[in-house]
C-alpha cells in the first residue's frame, strides 16, 4: 500500500518559494510507492492531517508553528526550508525544518524507511475554566504561549500560584516558553541564563516570565510544576505561538503546563536542541 503524504506550503507569491514547491511535487510526482496531498497553509483544515503517514511542511518555522496544533503525537512531521539563511541573508533560519530542496529526495527516503531521527517535542497548553463551568484548551503551542490582557495599553492583573508561590501581580503579561522556544522571543525579554536552565529538563520544565510594573523587573522561573493563574481582568487572552486567540474574563482560572501532544518532528543530520 502506497504512503499517504500531506504537504503543507508556504505560498506568498515569492519567485523562491514557488520554485523550492514545484521542485518538491516533481520528487513526489515521481514516486509510485506513495500518495500526497498538496495544501497551501491558509488553506489547510484539520481533517487534511488524519490518516497521513508523513506531514511535509514547506517554508520556514512560522509555517510549520501556524498549523502543527492540527497534528497529533503519532504522526511524523517533516521539515523543508523553502529559502535557508545559510544559501542567501534574506532567507530563513528553519530551525525547525531540517531539510532542503536539495536534499529531500534523500531525506524524504530516510523518513519513509524509518531512517530519521525522530524528536518528540514536548508542548505547552493552556486549559481555561470559566466561572460558568465551561472548559477549553488552547491549541498546543511549540514555541511559547501569552496570557495577557487583550487590551495592550492596560496592565494585565491576576493571581498566580505555583509551588510556594501565591502572589497577585500586575504585568505587562505572562510569557511562558519550551526549552526549544527560546529562541523565538522570550530570550530578548528576559535573561534566562541566571535560571541554569538545561536541555536535560526540556521535557519536563518550562519557562515563565512576567514584567512586574510596579519595578519594571522580570519575575521568571523555570519549572516542571502547573502554573495557575487567576485572571483578575475584564477581558483577556491565552495565544499559542501568535496564532489563534483563546479569550478569557474575570475570574477564569487558567492552568498552563506540558501538557500538550508531543509533536514528532524529524530530522537527518543531527537530534535538535540549543547549545
């Protein structure tokens, strides 16, 4: 039986970009031994990813954090840079995406016989609790999840409790981060190097940091406990990797932790990680 493949592209019009799919479909087009789906990412829904024995993932990290919440822990994602840094300054770091055009085809063999390197990649995720009852969970988020008041020129108040901790505080909001997210943004908001963070604790621990307004210092921490937060503003918000917006108001109790899906990201060269 043929291997049933999804690819999910960036298409933005660009010369670069349109070049690196069409090279890709043309590898695929030639294989009698699978099946694949082509959808651009503005395009793609969450039914495109069930059944799929490998997700393809063109562009660059952006790409791949605006649609992974669709993909379940046990299905193996693929990485492919559209435009690298390392070819051209204008490009993309991709670090999440591990292969390129020009070594798909070879990477692409690797993935189906089982060859990659397989990273389970633990995710952040947010559960919210109305004070009617009602209970959502967030969309997973990879890199790093916001809690903060939807109105950016209020501060965002609440009290939060983890551990010991049990404290009210008023913020410019609170940032939490997996290990491999800090090199997203987290890493220019706060100094993380004094929490001897390591990457032996990236399953289990993660990062959090809020802006106190009242000294203008972070409050930061990194931990494998649930942080609980108890929203005391009119409106606010929960954002998994910028994406979608989950809202909250007064009263709700927000519980954020690992305990999103893992994701199975592949790589061919090396595990992934940060130095």
């Amino acid at each position: 039986m043929a291997a049933n493949l999804l690819v999910v592209y960036k298409k933005n019009h660009e010369r670069i970009h349109d070049e690196s799919i069409s090279r890709i479909e043309s590898v695929l087009s030639q294989r009698g031994d699978i099946s694949h789906t082509m959808r651009a990412r503005e395009a793609v829904s969450r039914s495109d990813f069930i059944g799929r024995d490998l997700v393809i993932v063109v562009g660059g990290d952006g790409t791949l954090t605006s649609i992974c919440h669709n993909i379940d822990e046990t299905t193996p994602v693929m990485g492919v840079n559209s435009h690298p840094r390392s070819l051209d300054s204008e490009g993309s770091l991709g670090f999440f995406m591990d292969s390129t055009v020009d070594s798909f085809a070879e990477d692409l063999d690797a993935a189906l016989l089982g060859k990659a390197i397989i990273n389970n990649l633990p995710r952040l995720q947010a559960t919210i609790t109305s004070t009617s009852g009602n209970i959502i969970k967030t969309d997973p988020a990879l890199n790093d999840l916001l809690i903060a008041n939807t109105h950016q020129y209020a501060p965002s108040k609440y009290r939060i409790q983890r551990n010991e901790l049990d404290e009210r505080q008023q913020s410019s909001g609170l940032l939490f981060s997996t290990w491999l997210g800090q090199g997203a943004w987290i890493r220019y908001v706060a100094d993380l190097d004094e929490l001897k963070a390591s990457r032996e604790q990236a399953d289990s621990h993660y990062f959090v940091v809020s802006r106190e307004l009242a000294t203008g210092q972070s409050a930061m921490a990194w931990t494998d406990q649930t942080t609980v937060i108890t929203s005391d503003m009119h409106r606010g918000y929960a954002v998994p990797d910028g994406w979608d917006e989950y809202h909250f108001n007064r009263g709700a109790v927000i519980r954020v932790g690992l305990d999103g899906p893992k994701l199975k990201l592949l790589s061919f060269r090396s595990k992934l990680g940060l130095d």
